[in-house]
C-alpha cells in the first residue's frame, strides 16, 4: 500500500521494505546506551544497569516495528548482564542476578508490547483511509462522469427539439419547441457549472454572474449592463442550487424577452439580501417597460412564470413579480434555508 498520510506517526513503522535498517540502527542505539552507562560509571548506582538501555529498546521498537525493539532488548540485555549484573550480584548464574535480569525482560515486554498494539491498529486505520480515499476518488470520477453525461443528454434533447421545430410549421408550436430547447440546454449549462468536486458549495457572486452572462449570450443581448449586488451567502442545500438557477434564469429570461426588448440602455441589477426567517432575498430587476396593465401577481398566465412559482414553492420559499419604482420591473425571490 502506498501511503500517503503526513503525520509522521502515521508512517511508522519506518523503512518496513528495509528491515536491516533497523535491525542495525536497534543495535546502534543499544551500543550508545552501554556507552552512556559506562561513560556515567559511579554517578549510577549498581542496581541501575538498564536505565541507559530502556531508551534504546524504547526507540526502536516506536522507530522500526516490535523485530528491532526485540532485538534491542536482547542485546541490551545481554551487555548489561554481563558487564554490569554478574560481577555486581554474585557472578553468572546467582539468584540476584537471574532476578534482575526477570524484571529487565518483563518491564521490556510492558514497553514494547503496547507500542506494538498501537503501531497494529495506526497501520490498520491507515489502510482503511487509504481505502476510503480510493473509494471517494472513484466515486468522485464516477459523479464527474454522471454530470457530464447528464447535460450532454439534455443538450443532446434540446438540439433534437430544434431539429424537430424545422419540420413544424405553426407558429405557436415553434414558439414551445423554441422554449422547451432553450429550457433544456439552460438546465444542461447549469448542471454542468454547479459541479465543484472540491468544495461541493457555490460563492453567489461568480456562479450567479457566470449564469446571466450565459442568458445574455445566448440570447443576443451581450449589450445588457449587469450589475450584482451581493449581501449575503449563506450555503446552499444540495437540492437546491439547480432550482434557484431554473428560476433566476427565468427571471432574466422574461427581462430580455418582453422589458428590454426595444431598449438600448438595458439595464439589469441583481440584488441579494439575508431573509427575515434566516434564508435570503434575491432580486432581479430591470429598466425596462415593466408590467403589462392588468397584470395579476398572484394568477400568472405564461408557462414561465409558472414554472418560477412552483420551483420557488419547492424551495419553501415564494415568487412574484413587482413594478419597479423608477420604471421596470422587479422579480423576487423568497428563499427558506
């Protein structure tokens, strides 16, 4: 398994396709503590022939795995019996000296036992994430994919619906077929500029910017000044981010379509506002004619605006549109996050 975690504790134990380098540098911190005891002479005294050598077992075993640490602890113990236990406590083979070199093996096995377990479980966790993060990458590739090939589909749909729209010669029926393509292919521009495979959360200001300007493009009306006026951005839920766009895409939509069809100082500003209820308030609003006399907010006649009310009733929230005071109108939307 290749890892790839940063913390250095998640590496050990190290070099583990190498072994003899900890086999020999177990043996090389073993050798510095004899020397350390033997440098300390009489500052020790004689029933402390080990505590120069714990740290080396210690180090080892927390370094290069339980080989190294055992490793240690057998020479360690070795050098110190020999140099330090037999001539104190009565020779090779006395009692006292058996007795000592119990307790070095048993306070050695409480060391490095555990270290053991631990390393066992750290290298247990990091192939489970190894194997997570191989699971999201995938899964990652596999929605990157889906959302791809989703719009190409309804792209693929609206350019049928065009096609089909040659061989239809009502006007009224163009007239849906024209609608029902440009729907499609805004939908598959949305799908596939809400994908984010970092964050998976949207800053408003760029997303809503790079949406108009689609709207405006795509109808012919690059002249269109666009200003954005950005309160508030709270995150959005998931199910979410597609609904509002169908609807401010709407809004725009009916802005170029009947407000500013016949004005050449075209003018649309987006304002963004934190809600009463802790969700937010946006805004679409133009220079243009404004509302036809009669107009009812509250029974809209075109499949448009319709559709708006119903997504915005989705989104918990409302939809209506209001005459603006300096001339124009205002599209509002009420969103419950």
């Amino acid at each position: 398994m290749h890892r790839t975690n940063e913390l250095f504790v998640e590496r050990l134990p190290l070099a583990p396709d190498r072994p003899w380098i900890g086999y020999a540098l177990a043996l090389v911190f073993v050798l510095i503590g004899l020397w350390m005891r033997l440098s300390l002479g009489r500052l020790l005294p004689p029933g402390l022939p080990y505590v120069t050598v714990f740290p080396a077992v210690l180090l080892s075993c927390f370094l290069f795995g339980i080989g190294p640490g055992l490793l240690a602890a057998a020479a360690g113990g070795f050098f110190a019996y020999f140099w330090f236990i037999a001539p104190t406590f009565g020779g090779i083979g006395s009692v006292d000296g058996a007795l000592a070199l119990f307790f070095y093996a048993a306070a050695a096995g409480i060391n490095i036992i555990p270290i053991h377990w631990l390393q066992r479980s750290n290298r247990k966790l990091a192939r489970q994430r190894e194997r997570n993060r191989e699971l999201a990458d995938t899964r990652e590739v596999l929605f990157h994919e889906l959302q791809h090939r989703v719009s190409n589909n309804l792209q693929l749909a609206s350019a049928l619906l065009t096609l089909q729209r040659r061989t239809v010669a009502d006007e009224q029926a163009v007239r849906v077929l024209d609608e029902a393509s440009r729907r499609l292919m805004l939908i598959g521009r949305i799908s596939r500029s809400l994908y984010d495979s970092e964050t998976g959360r949207h800053r408003l200001e760029p997303f809503l910017r790079d949406l108009v300007s689609d709207i405006l493009h795509a109808s012919g009306r690059e002249d269109i000044q666009l200003s954005l006026d950005i309160g508030c951005d709270p995150d959005l839920p998931s199910g979410a981010s597609v609904p509002m766009a169908l609807v401010i895409a709407e809004s725009v939509s009916n802005a170029v379509e009947h407000g500013l069809a016949d004005r050449q100082d075209a003018r649309i500003d987006i304002r963004v506002r934190p809600g009463e209820d802790g969700g937010m308030t946006i805004e679409i609003a133009d220079n243009g004619r404004g509302l036809p006399p009669g107009f009812d907010a509250g029974k809209p006649d075109s499949l448009g605006l319709r559709i708006a009310s119903a997504l915005a009733a989705q989104l918990k929230g409302g939809y209506r549109l209001l005459p603006r005071p300096e001339g124009g109108t205002v599209a509002q939307l009420r969103l419950s996050l």
